[in-house]
C-alpha cells in the first residue's frame, strides 16, 4: 500500500490526513512557505508532544490524532462536535480544501510514486530504480519458481535467506557472519531510527527522504548559504559532523545530488573518529562503479548498507544487507528483525538479479554513458546549475522546481521535485536517465521550451532554523548498549 503523504489544506481550513505509515516529517515554519497548501503530518510522537507539530493546539490533538487514525482518512481540526468527529472520507477533501491542487503536490511525492500526478505520465523520470532491470533471469528465476516450487509458499520461509546472504557475501567478499538481511536499506534505516532514537547523531544534508524522515531528531549539516554543493563541501561537513556527533548517517553516492566521496575519505575519516560510528548507505554504489563498497574495510566504527533493488530494477523487492564488524550494533539490528527477515519470493527474485555478473558487467556502463550524455542536455538548458555526477541521476539547482516540473508533465514527463524551504532539503529538481532515444528526444524537445526565467538555479540555501548543529555530544553509553552487554 502506498503511504498516504501527509498533506494537508486550504489557507483557510487546517485539513490532517493521517497515516499510520508515515513517520514524523519536518513541518518548515509558517513563515517560510509560499502560499501552496500547508502541510502538516500527524504521528505518534505529535500526539504526545503537540510542541512538535507547530500548527495544532492541544485542544485539536485528540480528536485530530485518535488511537488508531484510519488509513486514507482526512481529519479536519475545528468544527467537531460530539455528531461530527472532525473525520472526512478522502473524496470530500476537495470542498475542504478548496485551494487544493488536483492531486498532491509534487514535493511530498517521493520518485516513482505516480499515483496522484494530475496529468497522464509516458516517461517516469522521477524514479532511483534502473529502468534496464530487471535481468531477464531475474524474471526466469520467478517463473521458475511458480512453475516448481509453488509449494513452498505454504510454509514460513526459514533459512530461505540463507541463499540471498551467501551470494551478497560473495559479490562484497566478505565474511557471511557480517552480515544481516532486511527489507531493503529502508527497513535498516527504520530500525537505526528506532535504535538511535535518543542519541547523538548527524546528517550531512540533504538526504534520502526516508533518512531524514527516521532521524528527524538529528543535527542536520546543509550546505553553507550561496555555496552550491560539491564534493569537498560535503566532506568538510562530514568531517565536522564525525568531529562533533556519536553518530553520522550518510549515503553514498548521495541521493539527491549524486555526489560521491571516495572510500579512502571514508575510511580516513573512521580512524580519525573512533568516537563516531558511520553508517553509509550504498544504494548507489554500483552505478558509481564496480568493487567500490567500504564493507570489509577495516573500520570497527563503520556500518554499510545496501540493497538489490535500485541497480537490478527490482525495487519492488524488498531485500538489502547490512555489514558490520561492530558486533553489539550487530546484535542490535539482529534483535529487531523477525525470525524469517525476507519474504521467498523477494530472495528467489533479488538473489538472481544479484549472482547474474554478465548482465551488471554489460548494462551499468551503459546506464553511466547515458547518464552523462543526460548531463550535457542538462547543462545546455540550466548551465552550471546541474551538479557533476557518475551515477544514473542529475541534480538540478532551480529558483522554481515546481514550475519546471509543471512544464515537463505537459510532455508527459516525470522528475523529482525538491522545495528549498523544507528542512534538509535544496531547491531542485532530480531527473532520471531515459533510456532509449526517443526517450531521450521527448526530453530534448520538452527542455527546449522551458521559458528562460524558468531556468534560474539557486543556491540560496534557505536555512530552517531547526536544531542547531551545535548542540552538545550526549553521554556516550546508548540505550542499546546497555541492553546487550
Ligand atoms: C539513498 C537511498 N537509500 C535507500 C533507499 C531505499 O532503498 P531500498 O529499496 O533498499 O529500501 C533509497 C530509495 O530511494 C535511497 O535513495
């Protein structure tokens, strides 16, 4: 089921759809926002601590937020009495809000999620996930097993990772007692979220939505006021944040902006900073280039995640590793994952697409050929606006994303938008690397008609003046520590 964003309403009337899917999100200021519809999310720990969710009063909470909010449900804050509970079915939320544009808006939809563009989409850029995959054998190993081994769908799938372990421990070449499945990176950020939940920890932004939606409690390092990002900023800021902090979460190469730090960097950084752990989200690293994974290196406070998803464009898989020589985090991870961590099919799937070296060996340089040649049509059009990268998606700095978006959506193409006034965010657009050429023409030709004034980077950095990056170091004993030993 897909998450239902947590938007809201009118100018007029506050409008909060709750879901219990969504973790807590950084709500900017009033005053920040232009004038589209405000946003406001509801979650568990804005209940309990109304002060985290700026536009409601305690008075709304507890019939905006009841025990269980209903999925796809919009509840409306004002106006409730004891006959009318303050809940709306979704397809009133139009006359409440009558402001609102069809269909969310473009920033709280997370890339691939077309299920509420207003108009039709024939060319989703807006994905992470390699539009090459899934490999063919990938597709054979899932008729294969509907074929043969249908049965096996009877029983819990004990062991079954066994296989998805063994072959990762190859392709990393790595010890397999290491390592641990989940449900991709995301199911690992999610349990780090939890874990980390009251400790000391860092990003170096902007992130991966999902990173900075579980650690929302973090120190957040954005790039410095009219300084547009680049590879060295970012490691002066993740020097400083594993200077500072116990724990630094970063992906790399880095989603949005495909920028990468090399594993010596990395890896110089951990021994100058016994006292922080990293923890680097590899999704992208096999689009950057082979062999480039810190798992294995020698570094006890290093955590590396990964997952099959994006470059074998089985995302819709949900299975991903996580390696660590630090074995109390190990322990801890472990204690959150249920007895069987992957569902059978995703293993059968994931594990496939992973071992198939013929298919990633041909197809992810042609993903980084293309993917510069979609730099360059970039460049043309928004100049040095466009960040460097060598993965299979560019950032663009743009004044006004969304208006960029609205004019390539009249061609029927989809990109990410970023809103600079959300905390960890820059202004921009993300963009995909079509993959034929008359995917790449509808491109040109959409590009070719973006009005000038439309094509104005920024690097103005709106700062949310959130928590301050300069908060004290916590006490270093961690809930979990004192848990396991
Ligand atoms: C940087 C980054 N990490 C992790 C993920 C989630 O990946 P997974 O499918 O492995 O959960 C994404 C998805 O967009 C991402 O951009």
């Amino acid at each position: 089921m897909t998450c239902a964003p947590c938007v809201g309403a009118a100018s007029t009337t506050t409008t909060t759809r709750l879901s219990p899917y969504c973790a807590p999100t950084p709500v900017p200021p009033p005053d920040a926002r232009d004038s589209r519809p405000t946003l406001i999310s509801i979650t568990g720990s804005a209940r309990t601590s109304p002060a985290r969710s700026p536009r409601l009063t305690a008075a709304e909470l507890p019939f905006l937020a009841p025990a269980i909010p209903v999925p796809g449900t919009a509840y409306r804050s004002g106006g409730a009495t004891a006959d009318d509970p303050g809940r709306l079915p979704l397809s009133e939320l139009e006359t409440v809000m009558p402001n609102h544009p069809p269909g969310v808006s473009r920033e709280t939809r997370q890339g691939g999620d077309l299920t509420s563009a207003a108009r039709r989409i024939s060319l989703d850029l807006s994905v992470c996930s390699n539009r090459l995959g899934p490999p063919d054998s990938a597709v054979r190993a899932l008729e294969s097993f509907a074929a043969e081994r249908y049965r096996e769908l009877g029983p819990p799938p004990y062991g079954a990772e066994k296989a998805y372990l063994a072959a990762y421990a190859a392709h990393l070449d790595v010890d397999e007692s290491q390592l641990l499945c989940g449900r991709g990176v995301t199911e690992f950020l999610m349990i780090f979220g939890r874990l980390l939940q009251s400790e000391d920890v860092a990003l170096v932004t902007p992130e991966y939505t999902e990173t900075m939606r579980q650690f929302s409690h973090a120190a957040f390092y954005p790039p410095a006021i009219g300084r547009q990002d680049c590879i060295e900023h970012r490691n002066e800021r993740l020097l400083q944040a594993m200077r500072n902090h116990r724990y630094v979460v970063l992906s790399n190469p880095n989603n949005p902006q495909g920028l990468y730090t090399n594993t010596a960097t990395l890896l110089e950084a951990c021994h100058q900073n016994p006292n922080c752990t990293l923890v680097v989200d590899e999704e992208y690293i096999e689009f950057q280039g082979p062999a480039l994974s810190l798992a294995g290196a020698d570094a006890d406070n290093l955590v590396v995640l990964q997952s099959t998803g994006k470059t074998w464009g089985v995302t819709a898989t949900r299975a991903g590793i996580l390696w660590t020589r630090d074995t109390t985090l190990h322990h801890a991870v472990q204690h959150q994952l249920p007895a069987w961590p992957l569902s059978l099919l995703d293993i059968t799937v994931a594990t496939a697409a992973l071992v198939d070296n013929e298919w990633a060996h041909r197809i992810l340089p042609r993903v980084r050929h293309d993917a510069q040649a979609l730099e360059e049509l970039l460049r043309d059009r928004f100049g040095e606006a466009v960040i460097p990268s060598n993965i299979h998606f560019r950032f663009v700095h743009l004044e006004d994303p969304d208006a960029v978006a609205e004019h390539l959506e009249d061609y029927g193409i989809a990109v990410r938008v970023f809103d600079g006034a959300v905390r960890g965010r820059i202004s921009g657009m993300r963009v995909m690397t079509p993959d034929t050429a008359k995917e790449f023409d509808l491109l040109k030709d959409a590009l070719a008609t973006i009005p000038r004034r439309l094509r104005r980077g920024t690097t103005s950095n709106f700062r949310y003046p959130g928590k301050s990056v300069l908060e004290t170091i916590p006490a270093a004993t961690t809930p979990f520590q004192a848990q396991t030993t």
